[in-house]
C-alpha cells in the first residue's frame, strides 16, 4: 500500500514538473524560451577542432536576444550562425580560451559577429551569449 503511495506521489510531482517545463517553451517553438530577462534561442552543441593543437572544444551555448523577431531571425539564418561560429571557435588556441578573461573575448567576438547575421545592434540583437558547457579537450 504505501508503495501505490510514493508512486502515487511521484507522478503528480512529475506532471507537475512536465507542465511547468511546457509553459516555458510555449511562446517559443523548440528553439527558444521566454526567460526573465528576455527571449533566448538555444543553440546545438558544437564540436570544433581548436587552431593548432590536437585539442577539440565542446560547446553549448544560448543566445540571449533582444526581441522574439531576433530570435526567429536567428532561426532562418542558423546556418550562418552556426558557419560563423565556426570559424570563430575553430580559429581559437587552447590557451586563448581556457582563463575567464578568454572566454569573455571570445563571447564579446561571437556576439559582434552574430549581429551581424540579422544585422541588429548590440542592444537589439544579441544582447548576451551564454556557455552551457565548454569543454577543452
């Protein structure tokens, strides 16, 4: 009996979850969601080869854009958004990318580059990149 309970239990707090991640996606399509401080659009993770190591970067980035319009700009364009990023990621050395100040070049560079594509302003467009993972291997 109790363990007709603790499932009992276990599925009201997984729906309850389940809904709460369906109304984060509801604005958006599967690409994007509406956070708190403005429409994001999540990226694919990207695996570059690094400049001149043998070293490879994982990565997985969102983009925190200015209005929805950017967002679905982004969607149309996300192949050069994702040819751009690239280039950039994979012209980059280990030792460039690892300390904190790297990576906050590096966002500054992709997010300059980036608004570009739907040919915004910093303010408009991408306002923000945001590292989900990043691994150096």
């Amino acid at each position: 009996m109790r363990t007709k309970n603790i499932n009992s239990v276990f599925i009201h707090i997984l729906i309850f979850f389940l809904g709460f991640s369906h109304l984060s996606y509801a604005n958006s399509g599967s690409k994007e969601a509406s956070a708190g401080a403005g429409n994001t659009a999540k990226l694919d993770t990207f695996v570059v080869n690094l400049s001149s190591t043998e070293r490879f970067l994982q990565v997985a980035m969102t983009l925190q854009v200015g209005s929805s319009e950017v967002a679905e700009q982004i969607k149309l364009f996300m192949p050069v958004v994702r040819h751009g990023l690239i280039l950039i990621l994979s012209s980059k050395e280990d030792s460039q990318i690892q300390s904190a100040g790297g990576k906050r070049e590096l966002l500054d560079e992709m997010r300059e580059k980036l608004n570009k594509v739907p040919k915004a302003t910093e303010h408009h467009g991408i306002t923000d990149i945001f590292f989900e993972n990043f691994v150096i291997q």
